[in-house]
C-alpha cells in the first residue's frame, strides 16, 4: 500500500497519507487545519534490501552511486 505525500491547498501544510484505494486519495484531510483540499504532491522513496549499510537512496547494488539495475 502506498504511502502519498500531500499538500493543503489552503495552511500549506505537508503530510503523508497511506491509500489503500483512490477514494483515500480523495478523500485525504489535513491534519493541521481539517481542510479537504489537498493535493498529491510527487515525492521521492528509498528502499534497502538488506545487506549493510541504511539502505536509504539507492537499491541495493553495492555500488557507490550505483541505483541496482545492472
């Protein structure tokens, strides 16, 4: 289930929401303020697939700088 970050049209305020279906999405409040005018917002991930190290920002090739796809 994805997590989603989203904006307040009207306090600016940032937040995450998980979505388990699009009327979620819809249905997204603010937290600050109570508004439903909120938009999604693009966002970045990290994932980690074990190993050493975080795991934030790259995808487990093994390889400074390297993303795991090759």
């Amino acid at each position: 289930m994805p997590i989603y970050e989203f904006r307040c049209q009207d306090c600016g305020e940032r937040f995450e929401k998980l979505c388990f279906s699009a009327r979620d999405e819809k249905d997204a409040r603010c937290p600050r303020c109570g508004s439903t005018r909120t938009s999604k917002e693009f966002s970045s991930f990290a994932c980690g697939l074990g190993g050493g190290g975080l795991g934030f920002g790259s995808c487990g090739s093994g390889r400074p700088g390297g993303f795991g796809f090759g």
